[in-house]
C-alpha cells in the first residue's frame, strides 16, 4: 500500500491497479466506523463488563533482572552527572572546602557510621555505572547475549558494585 501511494505521488503509479487502493480505502473507512459505534462511555462499560483493566501492562507487567539493570544504569549515569555538577557548583559557591565539610560530616552526632553510610551512597552509583558499562562493552563485541549468560552477568555486576561499593566505603 505504502508503495502505491510513493508511486502514485511520483505519477508512475501505472501498474498499481485501482481496485487494490479503492479496497484499501475502504477497508479503512470500515475499520473506522467500527471504532465509532461507540461512544467513550459505552466503551469503558463494555471493557468493564469484559473485566478488561485500563492499563493492564502495568499490572501484568513481570519485571526482569536485564530491564531493571538497564534503569538503572541510566538512573546512575543521570545521578553522577547531575550529582557532579552539583558537588563542583557547590564546591565553587561554598566558602569552605571539600576537607572541611568532610571533617565536619566526621565530627556530626552520626560519626564512622554516617560517614561510612555516605561514602556508600556516594560510590555505589559509579561502582555500578562503571561495572554495568563494562558488560555492555563485552555486548558490543557480541557476547554474553545468552539468556543464562545475561543473568548471570547481571547479579555479577549488582554483586560487584556492591562489594566495591562496601570497599571503598570502609577504607
């Protein structure tokens, strides 16, 4: 159908028969007028009566380990950006600096623990990032793309991250 119509629009349209764009036109028509007979209100009680949900993909929707790591490698690679920008803004804006505010985070009532508990938070973005980024790496070359290989390579990046994330938290 595409076709005919970019070779009708360049007049060469010679070999496209007429009965295929009149039944094409009229099939659409029909398709349309299907969608009409309702109005909005018929149409939600209908799927009611049907149990249909609104938006099923939602709450049908498995979520997997491969769709959630991809979130959240492009949430951590916003976090680090936006958090970098942040961090440089306020290091240039702030009176004081970055060893100052860090011996002040040190000395809070929270002491090693808060400490221990930012640097964690800190780090396992880019722990994470960096690991997830070397996976898809290894994708470009074309491997790894076995269901089992991707899982596995998946719970080695979130176990990697966290363990380097631990690692450098505490030291």
């Amino acid at each position: 159908m595409a076709l005919c119509l970019r070779l009708a629009s360049r007049s060469v349209a010679a070999n496209c028969s007429s009965r295929i764009l009149q039944k094409s036109l009229l099939t659409t028509s029909s398709r349309s007028w299907a969608i009409q007979q309702y109005s909005a209100e018929e149409w939600e009680r209908k799927n009611e009566k049907m149990g249909r949900p609104l938006s099923p993909h939602l709450t049908i929707y498995k979520f997997q380990l491969t769709s959630m790591l991809s979130i959240t490698h492009r949430a951590t690679g916003m976090g680090l950006h936006f958090g970098l920008l942040g961090f440089a803004g306020a290091m240039v804006l702030l009176p004081n600096s970055y060893p100052y505010y860090l011996t002040l985070l040190a000395g809070s009532g929270g002491g090693k623990a808060l400490l221990v508990a930012s640097k964690f938070i800190i780090s396992w973005p880019f722990f994470f990032h960096t690991f997830n980024g070397i996976r898809h790496l290894v994708w470009d070359m074309g491997k790894g793309f076995s269901i089992k290989t991707l899982y596995k390579s998946g719970y080695a990046v979130v176990g990697l991250s966290i363990l380097a994330a631990l690692v450098a938290a505490v030291v």
